[in-house]
C-alpha cells in the first residue's frame, strides 16, 4: 500500500461565519479533498471579496470585514484548514476584532479530539503565537528580518505570517495599483524583498540567520523538554494509571450503549410479561381516579364550610350594631333641638337667630355663631329625609344570616357522607394496588432484580468513563508537549542540513529571479499579451515589459502585468518546494479587462479571460497539483464552471443572494428608509 506523506504547508478547507440564528458556510472541498482550484463568481457588491477576507482573517489578519450585514448576523469565524496534511479549526470573534485564535485538531463537522488552544495574534514572533504556528508549517518558525540587510549589527524584527500572505493574497486594491510592490513605502518595500528571499531560501547572511534560528528552536527546545518532563512527573504522581493505556472513554461510550440497550429491552420483556394483568391495572386507575374525585369533593366541601363561618359571624356582628342604632334614635336626635332642655315640652318651632340673639336662650351672638344656629336649624329640617330605615336593614341582614346558617347546616350534614365516601374510594384503590401487585410481582420480581443490577453497572461505567476522559486529557497534554519536541528537533535537524549544503547566497537569488522572470514572460505570452517584448522582473523584483517597468503600461496592462509577477513566484516556489504556504488567493482577475471595471481598450481585443483559467487548470494539473488556488470572480468562463463552489447573485429570485444570503436587497431598502 502506498502512503503519501503529509501535504507541506497550508491549506483552506471551509469557511463557517456562526451567527446568532445561522451559520454560513464556503466549502473548498469536493469528496472531502481540498479542490485545486475554487471559483467564488458573483454579482457586484455581493460578498465575494468579503469570503477571501475572512479567510485572512482566520489566518491572523488584523481586521475583518466590517459590513452592516456582517456586523448584524455574524458572531464568530470559523476557517478549517489543513496544516501539513492535518485538519485544523481555527476561531476568531467577529465584531471587535479578537487578540486571540482558538486553535483545535479535527473539522468544522467532527467532534473536538482536543481542548482548542489559545493562540495570541501579537506579538506574531512569541513562541505561542498563531503566527510561529502558522509558519512552522511553513519551515519558517523562528526566521528574523534585518531592518537594514548591509548592517551585521542591525535591529531584527520576527518574520510574521501576515508578512507571509503577500505572497499568498493578491487584494482586489493590489491588482494593477502602480504601487504594487509598495514603492510608497520603503520599510514595506524592502520587507517584501526580504520576504521573498526568505520563502526562496536565498536571502542575505543566510548562514548567520541559519545559526541565529538553530540557537532560538535550540532555546525552544530546551523549554519544551523540561515541560514535557515536568508535566510526566505530575502524571505519574496525578494519575498513575493514566500511562497504561487504559481503556479510552470509546469502550466505555459503548459500553454504555449496551447498557442502555439492555435497559430497554428488559422494560420491553417486563411490560410483555405483564400484559395478562391489563384488566387489574385498568381497574386500579379507575378505582384510583375515583379516590382522587372523592378527595377533591371533600377537599372543596372543608373549604367552603371554613369560608362561610366567619361569614356568618360577620352579619351576627351586624344585627348587633343594627339594634344599637335603632336604640340610639329613640333616645336623641343628633340633628336638631326639638324639646326645650328645661321644661321638656316641644318646641313649636326649632331655635333661629332673632336680631343677632338666640330665640331660645336670648343670647347676643356673633356672626359664625348665628350661622351655626342657622345650619342647623336646616339640617334639623332635612333630618327625617336622611335618617336610616333601621328596621329596614335589620329585616334584610336576618335573612341574610339564616341563608347562609341554613347553607351551612347542609354542608355540616353531608360532611360526614362525602368524608366516609372519600375512605372508602382510597380503600378501593388501596386493594386494586394491591390486587395488581399480587398478580404481577412474580413477574416482575426477577426484571427489577436485572434493572437494579444494570443500573449498579451503569453507574460504575460512567465513574470509568469520567476517569478514562481526565486520563485522555492528561495523555493530550503529554502528547502536546511530545509533539513540540519533535517539530522543534525536526526543524533543527533541517535547518542543520541546509545550512551544511548552504552555497553562494547571491548566486542563488540570481537563478531563483531568474526563474521567476523567466515564469513571468511565459505567462503574458500564454495570455497573448499585446506586442510583448522583453518581459523580465529585475533583481528588486519589479516587473518590466518592452523596456518599461510596469506603472508604465494602461490600467488593463498593469492588471496582466501584477497577476503574471504573482502567479510566477506562486508557481515557482510550488515546484521548488520553497517554503510557500501552498495557496494563493486572487480578486477579480478580470479587473480592467471589461468586467467589473473600467474597459481598457489597449488590450481588450487581444486578451481573452479564457486564456488566465486555462493555464491555471493546466498548470495545476502538470506541475501543481498539491498546490490550491482560489479566484473570486464576477462572471468566470464556462471553462471553469465545474470549480465555482459558490455564485451570489444578487438576486432574491436565485439564491444565494450573496455571503450572508437572509440579508436582501428588500433589508438594504428598509435600512436605508430607517
């Protein structure tokens, strides 16, 4: 059986952006493979650019796409990746953009193997970083770029994977920008080159920097050793066991399963031994609803007497006050003065101011005096049209009162009845249970036995199985640290033998841009560039045609012109086995061409887009068949249509609508009128 080795570099799987209600998803795979070449076409302003960036993203870009649409439904990013062969999930939150990646083994759709690590994305030189992960991938854990190359005591700064995806990202801004390879900026101009050098292996001081590299994983080396040993010890001393290979938490999963399975068929095999006492348990439920109904009767008649009683007592305490107030009004009138207070006779007519002096007693008064006398000489007068009909009331509250003693009385007399209703119904129900269980228990005596044994093993597998978990997390933990060792021996093994056949740096570079430039011209003849004459990339990498560097040629040229520079290093280094992450991701290629741009009519009768995918299926056939790109393209050739994994278009009537495909053209309309 032939075994391929593992795949170097890095590879993009799937895409998942998670948010609140969905997630979703690209998938760059066929037959779980990863496609050599995807095709993401779409409308304008659909959401194709916005799949390359969260790719970035994912792989420790600094921001994300920050769209309204984004913003609203989308919480997390998700990228499954392959790193030399092997499946990885990478997370990063969406919103603010995150200090931190997730990093775990496995795919999006697989249950985690392994606890995700927590991978900072700065500084991208720290030995923890997403960036040394990405990188040692990529052979180039650990390399440190001078900031001036003809200095030997110059400062040094950390190669960052960032740095690295300029040559694997070609941004829609960066095709046929006259500032292509960053000549408005030195530092950035100047770190390409070094870039470049480095994935090719020909950079300057190539030995110094070889044994600067062997001395820090040297460093590393040490570090992961010790911690490997120290985490050894605390295992043998944790969990003793934990290093016999003890059963992994899979047995005991399935013995649980079988557990389980058991279970249920005994409950099975009991209900069907039992089936011949149908009858008793339908009579005992009968018999136990009736019990129940009794209870509540009971129950409502207890509540009802308690109710009423102080109810009663109430209009008893009611009949009193009544007769106090009839009493009362036989005995004064609290309204007016009727009989005089000294001979008791009644007065022909009640007390008046007379003159400012009281009729009755010829008292001068003074002015709130006699209106008082006056008010209630009135009231006097309206006293008999307010006074209460106590005979009236008290009629009403006695018949009231004996209502409520007679419905009382009933309820008092039928207590006794529904209470010994009520102990007969529980009496009933009592030897219906008991019937029922003197019918079945030989039955089921011997299932209760199995089940209480069952759950006695059920429980004791569950304790194995929670031990058996800490003890895979304790062995990950080894195999963790073991697996660092080993990267950090291999690369310095590695960096060892090259730097033994190391040769003329110079000499090297010269043959690598050679290559390249060599590369370069074929590209532009395959893609019948107009009048193409000379075609070469100098020695600072930038890229000439007929006698002119390339800010010289239209807007359309200088789009040929940047892709043919971007897929000659890709190619170049994919067959050199340069140390490439072994992808390269394109935006609109057909910039400038006639589609989705600005026409140029320089070339547009001389280039035919159908040339551009037609030697990258070959290529990919021929020479880079390991390698995977992938273009987002407003409207790829048919030549190509069975490598478009997605087409947004913009249409409601079509989906996907776009990226985030529940947010439509009827929801910008809304958010535009809000």
């Amino acid at each position: 059986m032939i075994t391929m080795e593992p795949l170097p570099g890095i590879r993009i799987r799937r895409l998942r952006l998670v948010g609140m209600e969905r997630s979703y998803d690209v998938d760059f795979t066929a037959e779980q493979r990863v496609r050599n070449l995807s095709v993401i076409a779409g409308a304008f302003s659909s959401g194709k650019t916005a799949v390359l960036e969260f790719i970035a993203y994912g792989l420790g870009a600094k921001r994300h796409p920050r769209h309204q649409e984004v913003l609203r439904r989308v919480r997390s990013c998700l990228l499954e990746v392959e790193l030399s062969g092997e499946p990885h999930v990478i997370e990063r939150s969406v919103g603010e953009p995150s200090k931190i990646a997730f990093v775990r083994r496995g795919t999006l759709d697989s249950r985690p193997t392994s606890r995700a690590e927590s991978r900072p994305i700065d500084p991208p030189g720290a030995p923890e970083s997403l960036s040394s992960l990405l990188l040692s991938h990529c052979k180039l854990e650990g390399v440190q770029l001078r900031e001036a190359p003809t200095n030997s005591e110059s400062r040094t700064d950390p190669l960052s994977f960032r740095d690295l995806m300029w040559l694997a990202f070609l941004p829609n801004e960066r095709v046929a920008d006259k500032n292509f390879l960053f000549e408005n900026d030195y530092m950035r101009k100047h770190k390409l080159r070094q870039v470049v050098d480095v994935a090719f292996g020909v950079h300057d001081d190539r030995a110094v920097e070889l044994g600067q590299r062997i001395q820090e994983l040297g460093g590393r080396l040490n570090r992961a050793k010790a911690e490997l040993a120290a985490a050894r010890t605390f295992v043998v001393e944790q969990a003793p066991t934990a290093l016999d290979g003890e059963p992994t938490p899979a047995v005991h999963e399935q013995e649980l399963a079988d557990i389980t399975s058991q279970l249920t068929e005994l409950d099975r095999r009991a209900q069907a031994g039992t089936e011949f006492a149908a009858q008793l348990r339908h009579q005992h439920k009968e018999a136990a609803q009736t019990s129940h109904r009794a209870a509540a009767v009971l129950r409502d008649c207890e509540t009802q007497l308690q109710r009423l009683m102080p109810l009663r007592a109430q209009y008893a305490d009611d009949l009193l006050k009544l007769g106090m107030l009839g009493e009362a009004q036989q005995i004064f009138d609290p309204l007016s003065v009727t009989t005089c207070p000294a001979c008791l006779n009644r007065l022909s007519a009640p007390p008046t101011a007379d003159n400012g002096r009281c009729s009755l007693c010829r008292h001068e008064l003074t002015a709130a005096e006699g209106a008082l006398v006056l008010g209630t000489a009135d009231t006097g007068s309206q006293a008999g049209d307010n006074r209460v009909d106590v005979a009236a009331e008290t009629r009403s509250t006695k018949a009231r009162l004996k209502e409520i003693t007679t419905y009382i009385d009933e309820l008092g007399a039928s207590l006794a009845t529904l209470k010994l209703r009520a102990e007969e119904a529980a009496v009933r129900e009592e030897e219906a249970a008991a019937a029922l269980d003197a019918a079945t228990s030989p039955s089921v005596s011997p299932f209760l036995a199995a089940r209480d044994d069952l759950h006695r093993r059920r429980e004791r597998v569950l304790r194995q199985l929670e031990q058996a978990e800490s003890a895979v997390k304790l062995r990950e933990g080894l195999a963790k640290r073991a697996d660092a060792v080993e990267r950090h021996e291999a690369q310095i093994a590695r960096l060892r033998e090259e730097l033994a056949r190391l040769g003329d740096a110079s000499h090297d570079r010269d043959r690598v841009i050679a290559k390249i430039s060599g590369r370069y011209g074929e590209l532009l003849r395959a893609w019948r560039y107009p009048k193409v004459s000379t075609p070469f990339i100098k020695t600072d990498l930038t890229p000439f045609v007929r006698g002119e560097p390339y800010q010289e040629a239209s807007s359309g040229a200088r789009t040929l012109l940047t892709l043919a520079w971007q897929l000659a290093v890709f190619e170049i280094a994919v067959e050199a086995g340069a140390a490439h992450p072994g992808f390269l991701m394109i935006d609109s290629p057909q910039k400038n061409l006639g589609h989705g741009g600005t026409l140029d009519a320089v070339i547009a009768d001389a280039v035919a887009i159908d040339d551009f995918y037609h030697h990258l299926s070959l290529w990919l056939a021929e020479r880079g068949s390991r390698a995977q790109l992938i273009v987002a393209d407003n409207s790829p050739p048919p030549l190509v249509e069975s490598s478009v994994v997605v087409r947004y278009s913009r249409n409601e009537d079509r989906p996907p609508y776009g990226l985030i495909e529940d947010e439509t053209s009827a929801d910008e309309e809304a958010e535009a009128d809000a």
